[in-house]
C-alpha cells in the first residue's frame, strides 16, 4: 500500500467559520499552511479570498498517547466469562494466544487498519508502545527492526503522525523473574534493544515519526536494567511507562520492595516532563501529589481500563494540584475520542455521584476543559509540535460536520459539548495530519485496500 504521508502538496490556506484556538474561539479564522505542513500565520475576522473554506468548526486533531496496535485484532474476544473471577491477568491469556499467531504483515495490516480508524475518530497522531519484536518461536528476524518497520509503514499508509515507542521488556515479574513462553516475543537484554534502537533512528527519520524509549513496566525490567538504559537515553525523546495499572502490581511491588510501583518510580527514577506514566489507577494521594509535581503527564486509557476491571483514575484530584493528563486507546476495544473522553468523565461522575467533576472551575464547559487538557497532554506525551492551531505547530485539523443540527447550532463550547457528550465519531468530517487531508468526508484514500488486507488477516485468526 502506498505511503500517504508522502503526499506531495503546496502551501494553502484553510478558512473556518469557527475554530478553537489557543485562547478560545474565533470567527472566520484564516489558517495558512507551508509546503512542509506547518501552520505560518492565524488571523481571526479574515476574508474568504483564496481559501478553502473549512466544512464546519475547525479544532486541533488530538494525539493518541497510547496504543498497542496488534490488540485491535482481539477486540470483542475477551467477554466471554471464565472459571473464576475474571481481570486483566485473565484477559492476558487471550492477548498471547492472538500474538502468537501474527506474521510481520499482519501485524502491519492490523495498524493500518487501526490508524484510518483512529483518524475518522479524529486523532491526529499516535504514540505506538511497541513490543511485539520478535518471529513467533521468540528469535529475532533477520532485520531484528522488522516489526517497527511494519508499523512505521502501517502510519505511513494511514498519514497519521507517529511516535515510535520501542518497549524494553525482559522479565515476567518483579524482581527479574524469568519471562514466560506467552511472553517469548517482547524479550531483549540491553544490550539488543540499544542496537534495536539505533536501527530504528535513521527509519523513524527517513518517515518522519519521533522516536521515543519505553518500558513496558517495573515488573518487566530491572533497576539496574532501567538505570543502564535511561543512562543513554538521547536528548529529550519521550519515555512512557506502565505503572500502577492493577491492585495485583501494587501488591507485588509492596512486597519485592516495600515500596507502591509509583512511589518506587519516584524515588529511584528521573521523572519529568519528558515522561509519560500509563494508567495510574491505583494511585495514593502521596503518588498523585508527586505526579503532578513532576510535570510528567499521566497517560488515561479509560475504555481499556473499564473494559479490564482496572479501576478508576483519581482524576479530579489531579487536575486540581495542575496535573497534566492525555489519552490513548491502548487495547482498542473502541479507538474512538469520544468515548475515551467521556469514559474519562463519567468515571469520576460514576465514583464520586456528582455531576462535571472534570471541569477547571465553576460556570465552566466540561468538554472544553477536558478536550484542552488531552490536547496539551497528548502533545508533550509525543513530543511533537501538535495541539495547538498556532504557528509553528503542524496543521493537524479536526473539521467537524457542519451539517449536523448539533453542530450546525452550536457556537464556541457548546461544539465539544455537544459532539463529546451528544453525539460520537461520525461526527468527523475531515482530517487533516500535517498540512495534508487524509479523511475527506468520512472516508480515507486507502479504504478499500487496508480494509481488505485487514479482513484477510482476521479471517486468518478466526480459524486458529
């Protein structure tokens, strides 16, 4: 499938009735865009001449900050009650039967399936914790960066912004228990994911994605492991982290060092706004207090989360101390904005019985609050120059439907009221990643091609 994001355009204006800008709503906002997709001026209040006039309210695309591609293919498969009570560990099982079957292509086939769906969702980037690495018997390919290729090509086909976020993996448990067969394909020692990692730098650069360090937990590396790895980590790349996700890793880490996964994280590792820590459920008021202190932002997956029996972010808390939050789609149950944003906050409404919890003061709009924090959270947790309909930043346009009546009669805030807590994804019309449109009225170029290479795959899993 071809490479959307090396479509070839000029500099163009874009002109919009209505679009959010970083200090709230304008009217007839003139956007202009260079060759290389940058946003170069904003100017309020200006004319239609020599502009494509925008179908509906213009917002910036929001970035996905957490995404496990191949899981996609699983979703729908896990609800099926076991023998016991049922968790994450339970789900688990399902995960490494569904990754043991997945060639190179499938897997590259399921991301860009993924990706035209995150884009009609209206994320305009993604960050893709990445650690599927190996061949199915736990040896590495040939080109041991075989399976981040696959998914650098899996955006590059969809044409959405990529951070790519190779996983550190190499334990089944705390304290450096050895990993498991299910576990066979994530595995490297340090010295393999540095090689892994300087061959993935040149590819992320020839495609025009950000590469970014993970570790898949402290369950699954060790200190002196994470130590020797953060050593060398380069500039100001982004690190992301699962933390704190489950009672059972608060329990483990208690007992391996007497200390919560987030308390440990704290106190032994460098911390700040270069870092991105996932989930966070199961976070004390000491551990929340410290991390909207670090200026780290805390990743919130809320469909997954209530989809696994996680639990529920403390949210309402966090954002009151000034934390800095985004969301991801994790296992993609549902790769949808909508629905993370409101699971987001109907959990704290859900948990605490009151109404708005996630608004940033009184007489405010929840859907504006919530949207500007994942903008915010979303871009830093990428490290990219997104979020924002600003100069400088890349045109990554959300253009709303303009025919709808909800749509069509909302002015300022009540657009993201109405399309967060009213209506849902068919409420994108238009996407536009770095100055380029990859959705025009619902549908992507590639449709046909990636739908069919997907349903190929599916079938395939179907009859394991």
């Amino acid at each position: 499938m071809p490479d959307s994001r090396r479509h070839i355009h000029g500099s163009h204006a874009l002109l919009a009735a209505q679009a959010l800008l970083p200090g709230g709503w304008a009217h007839n906002v003139r956007i202009e865009i260079d060759a290389a997709g940058t946003i170069t001026s904003v100017t309020p209040d200006a004319t239609t001449e020599n502009a494509e006039i925008a179908a509906g309210p213009v917002i910036p695309a929001l970035s996905n900050l957490h995404s496990h591609a191949f899981q996609r293919a699983m979703a729908g498969l896990a609800e099926v009650s076991g023998a016991g009570d049922d968790s994450f560990w339970t789900w688990r099982e399902e995960m490494y039967r569904t990754v043991g079957e997945l060639e190179p292509e499938d897997a590259e086939a399921i991301a860009a399936k993924l990706y035209v769906d995150m884009l009609k969702a209206g994320f305009g980037a993604v960050a893709e914790f990445h650690y599927l690495h190996h061949d199915r018997s736990g040896a590495a390919y040939a080109d041991p960066a075989q399976m981040s290729k696959r998914i650098l090509a899996a955006a590059g086909t969809a044409g959405i912004g990529l951070t790519l976020l190779p996983v550190f993996y190499a334990h089944a448990g705390f304290g450096g228990a050895a990993p498991h067969a299910g576990q066979r394909r994530f595995i490297h020692d340090v010295d393999g994911f540095e090689r892994l990692m300087a061959a993935l730098a040149p590819a992320c650069d020839a495609a025009g994605a950000t590469l970014g360090y993970a570790f898949h937990s402290l369950r699954a590396a060790t200190p002196d492991e994470m130590d020797a790895l953060t050593a060398s980590l380069p500039g100001a790349c982004p690190v992301h982290i699962h933390v704190a996700e489950q009672q059972k890793e608060v329990d483990d880490s208690l007992a391996w060092s007497g200390k919560r996964p987030m308390q440990w994280l704290f106190d032994h590792m460098p911390v700040g706004e270069r870092w991105c820590l996932i989930h966070c459920t199961h976070a004390d008021e000491d551990e929340i207090r410290r991390l909207a202190a670090s200026g780290a932002v805390a990743g919130l997956c809320p469909v997954t989360e209530a989809n696994l029996g996680d639990g529920i972010f403390p949210g309402v808390s966090f954002r009151a101390q000034g934390g800095r939050i985004g969301i991801g789609t994790d296992s993609h149950v549902s790769p949808s904005v909508v629905e993370e944003l409101r699971w987001l906050e109907y959990g704290q409404r859900l948990r605490d019985e009151r109404r708005n919890r996630l608004a940033d003061g009184p007489h405010r709009s929840v859907g504006r609050d919530l949207y500007a924090a994942a903008l915010a959270g979303g871009a830093q947790a990428l490290g990219q120059p997104v979020g924002a309909i600003a100069p400088g930043h890349h045109a990554s346009l959300v253009v709303l439907d303009g025919r709808d009546a909800f749509i069509d009669s909302a002015r300022g805030d009540a657009i993201l009221d109405r399309w967060l807590f009213a209506l849902g994804d068919r409420t994108v019309r238009d996407v536009m990643v770095a100055g380029a449109w990859r959705i025009r009225d619902g549908r992507h170029p590639q449709d046909e091609a990636v739908d069919a290479a997907f349903r190929i795959v599916i079938r395939k899993l179907a009859r394991k």
